[in-house]
C-alpha cells in the first residue's frame, strides 16, 4: 500500500544529519540524495535499509503541507487514473503522471495537494 513517506524540514543540512545520527543504530541509512537542481524545487534525501528510499526528509518549506505520503500501484494507468480521481474530488495539480528519472529510469508518479496542502502521490515502479 505505502511505498514511501517524506517529511519536510527547514533546515535540511541539520535535519539530514539528525536523521543520519539517529537512524544508524537501526540500520538505516541514506540510500539516495536528489538536489533542488534534479527535482527543479528542493533538495531531499531517502533513508532506507535495503537500497530503497522508504523515508525522505526535503527542505520544501512553504511548498506544500508537512507530509508527503505515496502509495504503491501495479500499473502506470492505476497512476494516471489516481491523478484524475484526485483532480475531480478538489485535489491541486502537484506535478502531473510522468517519469521522474532523477529518482529512478523506470519511477512513474503523479503528484496532488490535498485539502490541506499535503503533498499525495501514487508512483509505479514498474517498465511501461
């Protein structure tokens, strides 16, 4: 159901290494940094245990609301069929279906605001 959840932070330098620092004992560690260049926005880091980001941590202050949350999808429609659902139940446009390279060739996602200004995606990790 979850593929990953993020949180904001305001001073992203510090929070990356509180996190850093705070999640070794349980054998989690940063697995993936995206620059604001990358995402065209903000910079983020993903913490994992097995090579995949399941925790991200950016530095999106004002952008949207404190949490990100993304669910898992079986397919790229499932994908672009959220985004219109999330659309015509009063969800703001966040970033349209489409590949992410930045975070992986294959990464489809889409992005919406919900009410309150949480950032809600449904990504498919899978080959077109």
């Amino acid at each position: 159901m979850l593929d990953h959840i993020g949180i904001r932070c305001a001073d992203f330098n510090r929070s990356l290494a509180f996190f850093q620092h705070a999640l070794a004992p349980l054998g989690i560690t940063v697995v993936m940094q995206v620059s604001a260049e990358q995402t065209g926005a903000y910079a983020h880091a993903g913490f994992g245990r097995t090579g995949k980001p399941d925790f991200w941590i950016g530095n999106a202050p004002g952008a949207h609301g404190g949490v990100h949350v993304a669910f898992s999808t079986g397919s790229r429609a499932e994908v672009d069929a959220f985004h219109a659902a999330a659309l015509a139940a009063g969800g703001r446009d966040n970033g349209g279906p489409g590949i992410r390279e930045h975070y992986h060739p294959d990464y489809y996602g889409a992005f919406v605001l919900d009410p309150d200004g949480n950032n809600i995606e449904a990504v498919c990790h899978r080959p077109g």
